[in-house]
C-alpha cells in the first residue's frame, strides 16, 4: 500500500525485455514494492546507483509505457509504523489519462484530465485521486473528465510542472468507490451479497 506522497524523482536508466532500470538514492532490498509513476512494481535487482524492476504483462498492457523513459515518480511502499498521509493507493492503475487543459491561476494551477466515460463512477468530487503517482484532490467531475487544482509547491516539486496539454498519466481511482460500484453491481445482478463476498471482492485488489 502507498500513501501517494512522492518520496524521489529517480532517473530511468533503462527499459527493455520488461525490465525498468532506475537510477535512484533510494536503497532498496530485493523482493521491496515500489511505485513507479503509480504504479506498482516489484524490485529484482539491486544495482550499486539504484535497482531494476519487472513488468507483468498486465500491467504493460493497462500503462502507457512512454512513461517508463527520463524522470519518474517514486514511492515505497508504506511500512507500518510510518505516518499516513495522502489516501489509501494501491498502484493498481486503472486507466490512461489525457492533460486537456491547463489554466493558471493566482495561487495555483487547474488541470482537466480526460479519462474514458465508464471510469467517472469511481472518480468523486472532493475525493482523492491518484495521478502518475500523486496523492491528489478533484475538483470538479465531468462526463469524460475532472479538474484538479495543484497548489505551487506541488507544482515544483513533482513532474507536473512539465505536464502539456497531451501529456499521458496513469490514473488510478478511488480504491473505496470501486469497491461500493462492485458490490452494487452485484445486487443489480440479484446475486446475495454477505460479508463473505465482500471479503472476497477487497481481497481481490
């Protein structure tokens, strides 16, 4: 589990046969969980300048891996005698994002991600988000897409502040909608839903 609160900006060293390289100050151990641009990835190999990463297929298949070039995200994942901040993030990305727009503001930036209309169910006004990694609060929610607002020091101090209009981000949503569209789904299908099936369903993420 992750909090969302991005610990280092690492430098991809590189990308190949499903193996991501980071160059990174942050000393991992082989087996550690590690978010990468959000996602979650398992370490392999620890180098003596940082450590390499696999890809499931599933994973590469969910991503933009254009991501997975130049300057990255990172965050370990949480130990549990650490603070919680940000939200509960799963680095489990459910789609790819698209910048839309981008309009300044006096003390901060609006941002309109567009995403595919059949994932705004799970994506909450004044509810958290997961962008490339960041824990992040929406705005405004739309048919196909939602605003943020990102303060300066976030701005600075992430990769947002190079983001484009154009510009691909993996998006994950709120873990607890998904669990309240799912068990809803099920009673629409007239399925019996009881504490076993729902310890089922969370387990399942």
């Amino acid at each position: 589990m992750f909090t969302g609160l991005i610990r280092e900006i690492a430098t991809v060293k590189s990308y190949q046969n499903n193996i991501l390289t980071l160059q990174s100050k942050h000393k991992a151990k082989r087996g550690d969980s590690i978010a990468v641009n959000g996602v979650c990835l398992t370490v392999i190999k620890v180098n003596p300048d940082g450590f390499d990463l696999e890809l499931a297929d599933e994973t590469r298949s969910i991503i933009d891996e254009s991501k997975l070039s130049g300057k990255v995200h990172i965050e370990p994942a949480m130990q549990m005698n650490d603070r919680f901040e940000g939200h509960i993030v799963q680095g489990h990305v459910d789609c790819v994002g698209e910048v839309a727009h981008i309009t300044k503001r006096e003390n901060g930036t609006d941002f309109i991600i567009k995403v595919d209309p059949k994932y705004i169910a799970h994506i909450i006004p004044k509810g958290s988000i997961t962008v490339d990694g960041i824990s992040l609060t929406v705005n405004d929610v739309y048919h196909d897409s939602f605003r943020l607002t990102i303060i300066p020091h976030t701005l600075e101090n992430t990769l947002m502040k190079n983001y484009k209009i154009g510009t691909k981000l993996n998006i994950e949503t709120d873990v607890f909608a998904r669990y309240i569209d799912h068990i809803l789904t099920q009673r629409e299908r007239k399925k019996s839903i009881g504490w076993d099936d729902i310890d089922t369903i969370q387990m399942s993420y």
